[in-house]
C-alpha cells in the first residue's frame, strides 16, 4: 500500500488522562506508573498490577465503557468539517480484546443475586460484546457505516488501523475511523495474574530486571482520510501483519518472525531499513517478548534505530495498544520530540539493544511502529512526518 491516507483527528483517554495534550505532557516526565487492583472472589486476597482511567462514570461497567467512547469521539471529531451524509456512512474499524467482557461479568452479577429468587439459573458472561461499540456509535452518534471488529490479541487495534488504510486506498471511503477500547474486566486480569506475567513493580522494557507486564485500560480514536501528494501532516504509510505458530504465547524468540513482519511493512511502503527514524517497540517488558524484539530489530537494521516502549507509560491496554499507542506516537511526531523510554536503568547484555534514555528530536521521516500479540500474530506499521512526495 502506499501512502494516500493521513491522520485526520484524533482522540485518547488512558491512565494519563483525557486528551492527546494531557497525555503528551506526562510523557514527558520520563516515569513508569504502577498500581494494583484488588481482584474478589478468591480465597486469599489478589492484588494485581492494573492502571485504571479516571473516569467519572465510576465503577459501572457499561457507563464507563460509553464515557470512554464519547470522550475519545468528541475529541476526535472536533474541528473536522464532516458532511451529515458523510458522518453518517463514516465506517468504523473497531479492535479490542475484552469488548464487553466487564459488562457480562456485572449482568453475571446482577443475575446471581436474582437467581435463588427467580429460579432461574445465572449464565457466566451472558454477552460476547463484540456488537456494543458499534451499537453504542450508532444510537449516540448517528454513525450508521459498516463496521468492522478486530480480535487478533494485543494486535487487534493495529490490524484495525492498517484495515482501515487499506481501504481508504482501494477507494472505498474517503474517511474511515479506527477505535481501540479496553476496559477494567476481572476475567482478563485474573488470566494473567493467574499466568504469572504481572510485574510487581512499573514496566520495564529491555531492561535487564525487566519482570513482566502492568495492564492498563483506555479508549483511543484516529479519522484517517484520503490524502494526495504535498499534504502535509502525519502520513499513515502503511505496513504488515503476520502470524507465527511458534508458540500459543509468542512468536518465536529468535526474532525471524518479528523481523519479517517488518521488512514487510518496509517493502510495502517501498523503503529500506535505513529510512526509519525511529522505531515505537513494542516492549511488554516481559523476557520472552522484548528478547525476540530485540533479535527482531538486529535482523532487520544494520544499526538499530533509536527506539522505545510507551507501555510503562500507560500499561499494556492489550487489543486497544494499536491505536493508543498510534495516536501517542502521532502526538509526539507533530510535537518534534520523541520520549524517553520510562522505566529502564540496567542495559541486558544479552539483548543487544538499549532503548532511548533520553528526548531526542522527532525530525520529518519516517517511523515504524510495532505490535506483537498473543498466538503469534504480528503487525508492524510506518507513520511519515512530513509531506507525502
């Protein structure tokens, strides 16, 4: 695919706050976050590495889940001259891992405490979500367009992005909007408590006591829309995805699999590993994953590029990361300056690579940006600062 879609708009709400200004601004500090979310229904007490949003919806799932949406949506659209007809045809590209799974487990609840009186047995997750988000777009917001829902593990906002992209550049639509949710579910993170892969402390990606994962929740937007050469802006260039059967888990440690998503990405955009920047890792912090990054990016770059993580940051918002982390990347491309990449102290000899320690100038280029997901799929995308030639 090449470049004929830029950033239109876009919105985001994470740990770090409301609004792309707000989240830029604490990248700046350079400092992981860290809390822990008290999981019931155990027999001894679980507290589980979680960043939350501040959402004044409170605890109820479902009010959180459409304060989300609206936040981003507002944000994302304001100042963009959509016509009604195109507002309403605007075809929406959804990627998330939990949808609503936090939404079946408070009706789960709802129904036990009827169940001794109703006689009616309670059924664990009685929704799979997968409908909510565009229901939600289309009764609130009068978004009526196709709509399509991604559920491709911690990819599933890339593949939404790079779907989205795609179409727009076979002339489908001129506009597309991309949304990546997750919200706070006790299923999810009961799983990877349960798997071992929580960190007791802030991420730390690459680093050498790198000690696993802190997940958090958020819900970014992004309008892409049909661009011509001379426009100026941030460009999406295109990219790749792929799966690997190495494992159930993660694609294979030696980094082939990473590293040929990525030189994909590179020949569908026409250019060489010498033509990327910068690169937005991944960066889960945990030692599998950032070992085959780190193999990955050896593979591909003679020198590797500077880069990072953003996860320590805003945690690891799972299928959501795609646009979160676009829309971050977005951000700070049209600010001119790259973050450091929070929470790394100890260079890992064995890596190889040492991610970015200090700001540095985002200057007009090109920038890959990677996400790698549970069962092996991988999706690595190219953002351009600067006018598409």
């Amino acid at each position: 695919m090449t470049a004929r879609t830029r950033i239109a708009g876009c919105g985001i709400v994470s740990t770090l706050g409301a609004g792309l200004a707000t989240n830029l601004d604490a990248l700046t500090t350079g400092k992981g976050n860290f809390s822990l979310r008290t999981l019931e229904g155990f027999n001894e007490p679980v507290d589980a590495a979680f960043l939350a949003t501040d959402s004044s919806a409170g605890e109820d799932a479902t009010e959180r889940f459409k304060a989300l949406i609206d936040q981003t949506l507002e944000e994302t659209l304001a100042g963009i001259e959509l016509m009604p007809e195109q507002r309403r045809s605007l075809p929406i590209f959804i990627g998330s891992s939990s949808y609503g799974i936090g939404i079946g487990e408070d009706l789960y609840r709802q129904a036990l405490g009827r169940e001794e009186h109703s006689g009616t047995p309670a059924q664990p997750l009685p929704l799979d979500g997968f409908t909510l988000i565009a229901r939600h777009l289309r009764r609130q917001h009068g978004l009526n367009g196709p709509d399509y829902t991604f559920n491709t593990a911690c990819t599933a906002g890339a593949n939404a992005l790079l779907s989205a992209a795609n179409s727009i550049a076979q002339g489908h639509h001129e506009y597309a909007l991309v949304l990546g949710l997750e919200t706070f579910n006790a299923t999810t993170l009961s799983g990877f408590f349960g798997m071992q892969l929580l960190s007791g402390e802030a991420m730390k990606p690459f680093d050498q006591n790198r000690s696993g994962l802190v997940l958090g929740e958020g819900c970014a937007c992004i309008l892409l829309k049909a661009t011509s050469a001379g426009e100026t802006g941030i460009l999406f260039k295109g990219g790749a995805s792929g799966c690997d059967s190495h494992s159930i888990s993660a694609s294979n440690p030696d980094g082939s699999s990473i590293a040929a998503v990525m030189q994909e990405a590179l020949e569908a955009c026409g250019l060489k590993p010498a033509d990327i920047a910068a690169v937005k890792a991944h960066g889960t912090a945990s030692p599998l994953n950032d070992d085959g990054e780190a193999a990955g990016m050896r593979r591909v770059f003679d020198s590797v590029p500077p880069f990072f993580s953003l996860k320590s940051y805003i945690g690891h918002t799972l299928g959501s990361c795609g646009v979160l982390e676009t829309v971050l990347m977005a951000g700070c491309l049209e600010r001119g300056q790259l973050p450091i990449s929070a929470g790394f102290t100890d260079r890992d000899p064995t890596l190889g690579v040492t991610p970015l320690q200090h700001t540095e100038d985002a200057l007009p280029g090109h920038y890959m940006l990677n996400f790698f997901g549970f069962g092996g799929n991988n999706c690595s995308l190219i953002l351009q600062s600067g006018a598409e030639h």
